[in-house]
C-alpha cells in the first residue's frame, strides 16, 4: 500500500517562495508555473542564483554587524579594564595613607608607653630605695 502523497497547492508554494525573500510578483509566476508543471531547470537555476546572491548580501551583513559587536566588546573590556586600573590605584593610595597614620599612632603611643614606663620604674625604685 503506498502512501498518500501530500497535496501542495499554489498557495503553499507562494508563500514559501516569498518566505525564501523573492518578489512577490515573481514569486507568483514561479508558483503558478511550478503548480503546473512548467518550471524550466533555467528558472530553477535564476532562483538559485538569486538565493545565493541574497544569502551573500545576508552573511556580508551578518560578518559587519558580528565583527562590530566584538570592537564595541572589546572596548567595553578595555574601558572596564582602564577603570579597574584606576580603581586599584586609589584604593592603593588609601592603604598607604592609612599604613602612614598607623605608623605614626603607633610611634605615639611606643613613647606613650616608654614614658609611663619610666616614670612607673622611677617610682618603684624610689619606693624600693627610699
């Protein structure tokens, strides 16, 4: 038993024809004559070409706006970069001025600390030796 073949209408044919991005108008002589039978292999061969020449024109147009989608990426990353940079920079100043204020808190308080020492010292060896 073999199987019931698929009924392609006029319809059918045209709107695939537009779909693949030929002309409406050329499209429907093409449907009509393949609907009939009456396609020549010279119009199946002007229709590839003009496929190809339109899926060209369409990769040309994609390879732009790809190849300028990556100059924007990459100048986006160089910004960021530049950016983190700067940032670095500044939080290295900040540690530094904070490491310098330490550095001086603590010279403060050694002679603070030498200094209650001696004058503690003095005082337990006056008590002592008194």
């Amino acid at each position: 038993m073999a199987l019931p073949q698929p009924i392609i209408t006029h319809q059918m044919v045209l709107a695939e024809l537009i779909k693949a991005g030929i002309n409406r108008d050329i499209a429907d002589d093409l449907a009509y004559r393949y609907y009939k039978n009456e396609l020549t292999n010279k119009d199946l061969e002007l229709i590839k070409m003009e496929l190809k020449s339109d899926i060209i024109a369409i990769k040309n147009e994609l390879d732009k706006k790809i190849d300028n989608k990556f100059n924007e990426l990459d100048n986006k990353i160089d910004n960021v970069r530049n950016e983190l940079k700067s940032d670095i920079k500044d939080l290295d100043k900040k540690i530094d001025i904070n490491t310098m204020e330490l550095k001086s808190i603590l010279r403060l308080h050694n002679w603070m600390f030498g200094t209650v020492i001696t004058i503690s010292l003095g005082i337990l060896l006056t008590i002592i030796f008194k």
